[in-house]
C-alpha cells in the first residue's frame, strides 16, 4: 500500500519533504534556496566596516562550497540547475555578489547598479518598456528577471551570452547601460579597501579582476529564486485526486481501503487550502496545459521557460524589426526569434515581451489568441486560438496563480 503512494511521482516526492511526511534524507550541508540566510549580508548595520569584513572573511563555513536544492515547486527541475564547476557558491563569494549588485559605482557616474533596472521591489525586472541607463538612456529591450537563473544556461532575450558570469559582465562596459570599462571598473573597485579584502580572500590567486566580478554577481544571483505558489500546492493535490478519483466519491471507503494515500490527501488538501487557486486559476491550468491554449509547449518544466527561442511576431510589423536570435546565430530560422521567458511572478514585472510593447497579461493572452503576428518566421507552434471571454481571463488568473515569495534579499551594507 505504502509503497504505491509513496512511488507516485517525483512532484509528489517533493510535496512529501515538504509537508513533512517523507523521511528523505537531506545532506546536512545542503541549503534550500529561497530563505533569507544566504543574503542577510554580513552582520551589522550601516555601511560595510573593514573590520566587520574581516571577521566575516576569517570564518573558514564561509569559504565552503555549498549544495544548494530548489525551493518546493521550483524542485522538480532539480536536475537542470547549472552551477559551473569552476564557480562553486560559497556564502563569501555570494554575499560579495549581493553587495556588487546593488552598487551603483559599478556604472561610469555612480548612478546605475544592475538593481536600478532588475529591483526586488519591481519582481527583479523594472516597469519601464526599456531598460533605463546612466544619464537617462534607453535601449529597445525591455529589463528581463533576474530571478531563478540557476535554471537557465544562456543568458539575454537572444542568449547570446553562454554564462550567468559572462552576461554579468555585459551592462557594466555597455554604452548606454552602466557606460564603463572593464579596466575602469576594476580599477575602481580595487580603491575601494572592502572590496579589495574580499576579492582577494575569496579569489587568492587572481583578486579583482573583471571575471571575477561576474563569478561573483552570477554566485548571488543563482541564489535568488521563487518559493511555491498556489499553483504548486494545486499540483500535488490534483495528482492524487486523478489517481484516487473513485475513492474520493466515498470518503470513508478511501480512509479504510488507502490510509496512506487517505491521509496524503487530508494534508495536501490543508495546504492547497492554506495557498488557494480560484476556480478560474484551475481552469486556466487545463488550458494551459491542455490542447486548446498549449502553452506547456515552450513555457515548461518548474520554471515554465523551456531555454529555447521562438518567433511570436512581437516587433515583426515594422521595416527593420529586432531580429533576436539571428543575430547571434545567421540561421533564418532564428529571425524574430527571442528566448521564453519565464513565467513565475508574472503578474509583478509587467510591461511584457522582449521590447515592453504589451502592458497587460490580458493584452498577451489576446495576442496568443489571434495566433501572434503573422510574418515568414513565426513559431509553427504558435497558431490561432479558439478562446471565449471566459476561458482568456481563465488563463490569466492562472498565471496570477504562479506568485511565490522571492528569497529575501538585504540591499544596503556596502562597503564604505
Ligand atoms: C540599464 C538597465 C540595465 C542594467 C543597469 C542592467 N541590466 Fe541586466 N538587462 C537589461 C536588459 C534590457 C536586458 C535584456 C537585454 C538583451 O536581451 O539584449 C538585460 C538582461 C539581463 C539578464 C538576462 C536574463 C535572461 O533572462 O536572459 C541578466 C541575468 C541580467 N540582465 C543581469 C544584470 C546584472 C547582474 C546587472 C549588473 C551588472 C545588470 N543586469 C544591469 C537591463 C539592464
Ligand atoms: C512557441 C512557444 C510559445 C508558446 C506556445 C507560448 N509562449 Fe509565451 N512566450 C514565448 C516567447 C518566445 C516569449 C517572448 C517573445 C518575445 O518577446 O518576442 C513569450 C512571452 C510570454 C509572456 C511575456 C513574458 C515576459 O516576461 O515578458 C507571457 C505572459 C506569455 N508568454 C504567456 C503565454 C501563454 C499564456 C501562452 C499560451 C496561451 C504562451 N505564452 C504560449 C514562447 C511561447
């Protein structure tokens, strides 16, 4: 009997650990991401003092590699997190991360941080249509998330940049974005005396250096992930009422003939209670999922993005459209063509597509609906769909139903 529940799937095996009914055993160095450890900064308040860094640099737990496991929902990708072997996650290496991020004296003037167009407090994007940069410039690309890049290997709405290290490098020598050089910005962190300590405790063979500058924004930024949503709570849920549908028309008969799989239910039915889905969120995830909206087809796996590139036809009606993908490749195929993004938190980092042109989840779902924009390269899976009033705003709650908490992040306590 046990074992039949117990076997169910590795979504279930999740919801288990989580809910405290599976004696899985975790390593005892292992850290589920999503809590607020690995970002508090160091302790203290006010700006970063030398003395503080160096107690915090002496501490050798702080210089240990760290295994890291998703937070529930995000946990059944598991298997696809890319941490590169040469840039192991360290709390020190982490913790420098968090503080290069939020500092704007990574830009030319001192005024841009990567913050000031990915903010915690805007869903890790921004809600202007274009990233905005130093003296008010703007590119034509809007601020993608930096949330739940553990997941992801290349990096940008074309993925032009192989690594979360290489793409973090990027803005900080781009014209209009932070409009620095590499050498200029180094140079200048070197001055800084906390920064220097820490780069060359964490990095004793190469200290500052501008690689290290991304090994060490790229560690903090795997660290910020998405915790469970409704829409996770929902899933365990409905895998066991799938399989124990019969049962469930007598309750009693499921309690004495399945009391294993009677009591799973009890409790995931609590915490889907505790987290709710609508009824339109659950009618949402059918066509979601389902053959009349489809969109499982690219937005899939825990982090519905599926890391390849689509033609939509967002852009595609104007004389010289952003080419995406092609631009890096030269394949036709590729023309028009951008990443998935993303789908968790959607609903906080609108406005949406790679150039900002759509305000509202509405406006999307209406677009999916007349099947994109027709040009030469649009999507084969992308076609016109039959979808009532009902069923668009439907899908649209269920992706207001993917909102989870971020990690916590501090974003003051740089060094002086
Ligand atoms: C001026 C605004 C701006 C600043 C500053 C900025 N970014 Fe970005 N970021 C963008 C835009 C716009 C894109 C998309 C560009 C593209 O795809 O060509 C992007 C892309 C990214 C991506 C890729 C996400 C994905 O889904 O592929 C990451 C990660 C990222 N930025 C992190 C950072 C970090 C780290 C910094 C600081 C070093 C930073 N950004 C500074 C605007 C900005
Ligand atoms: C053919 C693959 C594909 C399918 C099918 C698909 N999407 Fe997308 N989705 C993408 C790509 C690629 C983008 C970015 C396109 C761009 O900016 O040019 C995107 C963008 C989005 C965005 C905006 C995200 C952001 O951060 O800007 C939302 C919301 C979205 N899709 C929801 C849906 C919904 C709902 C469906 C089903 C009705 C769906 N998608 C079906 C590939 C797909």
């Amino acid at each position: 009997m046990r074992s039949r529940v117990w076997q169910l799937s590795g979504l279930l095996a999740s919801a288990l650990v989580l809910l405290g009914l599976s004696s899985a055993p975790r390593a005892a160095e292992t850290i589920v991401l999503g809590g607020p450890e690995l970002a508090a900064g160091i302790p203290g308040n006010g700006p970063l003092r030398i003395s503080e860094i160096e107690t915090w640099l002496d501490d050798p737990a702080n210089h240990e590699p760290l295994k890291v496991e998703l937070p529930f929902g995000l946990a059944r990708s598991q298997a696809n997190i890319v941490v590169p072997e040469d840039n192991p996650l360290t709390r020190a290496k982490i913790e420098l991360g968090r503080q290069l991020y939020f500092d704007p004296r990574l830009s030319r003037d001192s005024s841009v941080s990567c913050a000031s167009c990915h903010h915690p407090d805007k869903g890790w994007g921004f809600d202007t249509q274009f990233g905005v940069g130093i003296d008010g410039q703007e590119g034509g690309r809007n601020s993608p998330v930096s949330f739940n890049r553990i997941l992801s290997g290349a990096q940008f709405w074309d993925g032009r940049a192989d690594s979360l290290e290489a793409q973090a490098i990027g803005p900080i020598a781009n014209p209009i974005e932070m409009g620095f050089t590499h050498d200029e910005c180094v140079e200048r962190l070197r001055e800084i005396p906390g920064y220097r300590l820490q780069f060359d405790k964490i990095f004793p063979e190469s200290g500052v250096t501008i690689e290290n500058v991304g090994k060490a924004l790229a560690s903090f930024e795997r660290i910020v992930v998405t915790g469970p949503s409704p829409a996770d709570y929902y899933e365990p849920l409905l895998l066991v009422e799938t399989q124990y549908a019969e049962l469930l028309a007598d309750l009693e008969e499921f309690e004495e003939f399945e009391p294993d799989a009677y009591d799973l239910w009890v409790e995931l039915s609590k915490q889907a209670e505790a987290h709710p889905m609508s009824d339109a969120a659950k009618r949402g995830r059918e066509l979601f999922f389902g053959e009349r909206a489809n969109c499982v087809l690219c937005h899939s796996g825990a982090n519905f993005a599926d890391e390849q590139y689509h033609n939509l036809g967002v852009g595609m009606e104007v004389a010289e459209p952003d080419l995406g993908r092609f631009e890096v490749t030269g394949e036709e195929r590729d023309r028009g063509a951008f990443k998935t993004p993303t789908l968790r938190n959607i609903e906080l980092t609108a406005p949406y597509m790679h150039d900002g042109s759509q305000a509202t989840l509405e406006e999307v779902v209406d677009w999916y609906a007349k099947g994109g924009h027709p040009n030469a390269f649009l999507s084969d899976k992308i076609k016109k769909l039959d979808l009532t009033d009902q069923d668009r705003a439907d899908l649209v709650a269920y992706m207001r139903a993917l909102t989870g908490e971020f990690t916590p992040v501090r974003v003051d306590r740089l060094p002086e």
